[in-house]
C-alpha cells in the first residue's frame, strides 16, 4: 500500500510559526520603506512647487507669488484665486500639491462639471479642490491679505526683502482640520499662521508687530485657520494648520529652495507660545517664519 504524502500537524504548526515570526520582523521594515517613500515623494513635491513659484516670480518683477485672489469675505469659485491655481501654470500637475502621506478624503480635484469653470481657464475649476492642499504657505510674511474696497486684496513681498532664505519658511505640510480623537481630515490648507506675532521683551527692544507692512493697520490682516497655543504645541492637534504627516515631522520649503522635515516644536523655536498671539517673539534668528 502507498502512503499519501502530506504534513502533519505539528509540522504545519512549525510552519504557521516561522511565517508569523518573519512576518513580525519583515513588517516594521516594509511600514519604515512605504514611510521613507511618502516622505521622500513629499520633499520631492514641495521642491517641484518652491521652483513653481520661483518661476512664477521671475515673471512678476521678483515677488512672492499671490496668496489668493478673494473678491468679499465669501470665496467665489468664480471670480477668486487661490495661489496653488496661480502657480498651475508652471507645474502642469495638481497632484504634487497632495502630501502622499494624507488619504483623508477632500474635494474633488477635477469633477466632470463644475460651477466654477471659467471658459478659456483650465485652472479656474481647480479653486476648491486648490484650498485643500498639503502645501501651506506663510502667506502673512509673504503676501499677507489686506483689507481693500472690493475685498481681500494680497500685497505680495519682493524676494529682495528676504534677509536669509536659507532659513525662511516659506511652504509647510498641513490639514484642514482634526477630529476630537486627533485624526486629521480634510486634506491640507493652503494657508498657514505661525505660531508667533509680537516681538520684543526688554526696554532696549520694545514690543513689535511682525505682522506689519508700512501704510498698513494690523486691523486689515486677513488670518485663517486656528493658530498655536501653549498647549497643543506639543500635543495637539492645531498648530495654526501646520502638520506633522511623517512621523511627527512636516515637510518645510525653505525660501532659497531647501526642503527638511522638522517638529512643531522646532518650528515654534524662538517665540514663546501663547494663546491670541500673546506669545513674544525672544529669538529672532531662531524664528523661521518672519524672514527679517
């Protein structure tokens, strides 16, 4: 009589074994790769998008590409511009402006119809989608929002103005928002607030508005999205939109064109945190947002 060939169960047990223990050790490697490969598609869009805007600013006479174009205090998808949609025109692509670490879900990209379609304008159906995007820019250092007669108007800087770009903030990965539980949601904002405003702390350096543009109030600044506190610098879930995405780390576009992944806490260095900006500013060359 042949004997049918076949493992026993103890064998099979030896088995299943192996596999879970290869697998327990293969995981954590294959988790740490797909980490390192979103991370490092992340800085490869944010240097695609810093050369955008750089393009961007060769043909406007060298300044900081517009924040948004807002007509009211109510955007309209028809008549208002977002700087992602201004600075489509030199990327061609609108995925780079998503960090591939952020599935949330968002607005459609590009729907079939859309409202804000503007005949002759690719771009002008991007506009709701192009509010959601991972790329935040520090727009009230760079083109801040003012108060103007017909709405919002941006008073772009000249890249002149910028002291050390090395060292200026100028993109950061962010969200729209976060759940109770500390989840994000909602894709990205395209505008982000620091973490500071007022500088000065001794008689030999009185109080300041970093915010400030000659001939401007600080009543007309526009700012959107919730800023930092104290308390959630570290552990909670606003830093005025900025995001950690990788690891507890976000994805910073320096002005001459750098990319790095740093902390929410290296990204508050030189100011102390507080609540409605009542945080100073004690370290200027630490403070990366105001390039001055």
């Amino acid at each position: 009589m042949r004997r049918a060939n076949a493992f026993t169960l103890v064998e099979l047990l030896v088995v299943l074994a192996i596999l879970a223990v290869l697998a327990s050790v293969l995981y954590p490697v294959f988790a740490s790769a797909r980490h390192a490969a979103k991370q490092a598609g992340c800085a490869s869009n944010f240097r695609q998008v810093t050369l955008a805007v750089a393009m961007y600013s060769n043909d406007y006479d060298e300044r900081a590409v517009l924040s948004s174009v807002l007509t009211s205090d109510a955007p309209d998808p028809e008549k208002d511009r977002t700087w992602v949609q201004l600075a489509l025109p030199y990327t061609r692509e609108f995925g780079i402006f998503k960090c591939p670490a952020d599935h949330g879900a968002r607005p459609a990209d590009d729907a079939s119809f859309d409202e804000s379609l503007i005949q002759g304008d690719s771009e002008s159906r991007y506009f709701l989608a192009s509010q959601r995007s991972n790329l935040g820019y520090n727009y009230l250092y760079f083109s801040p929002l003012t108060r103007a007669e017909r709405g919002w108007s941006p008073v772009p800087r000249s890249w002149s103005e910028v002291a050390e770009p090395s060292r200026a903030y100028l993109f950061l990965d962010s969200v729209h928002d976060v759940t109770s539980g500390g989840q994000p949601v909602g894709g990205g904002s395209y505008l982000v607030v620091p973490p500071c405003r007022y500088g000065g702390v001794s008689a030999n350096a009185p109080r300041f508005d970093s915010f400030m543009m000659p001939g401007v109030s600080d009543s007309q600044l526009y700012k959107v999205n919730r800023g930092w506190t104290n308390a959630t610098r570290d552990t909670g879930p606003f830093y005025g939109g900025v995001w950690p995405w990788h690891r507890g780390k976000a994805t910073v576009a320096f002005g001459d064109g750098s990319v790095r992944a740093l902390t929410p806490t290296q990204l508050s260095r030189g100011c102390d945190v507080k609540a409605n900006w009542g945080g100073l500013i004690f370290d200027v060359a630490a403070y990366g947002w105001d390039f001055n």
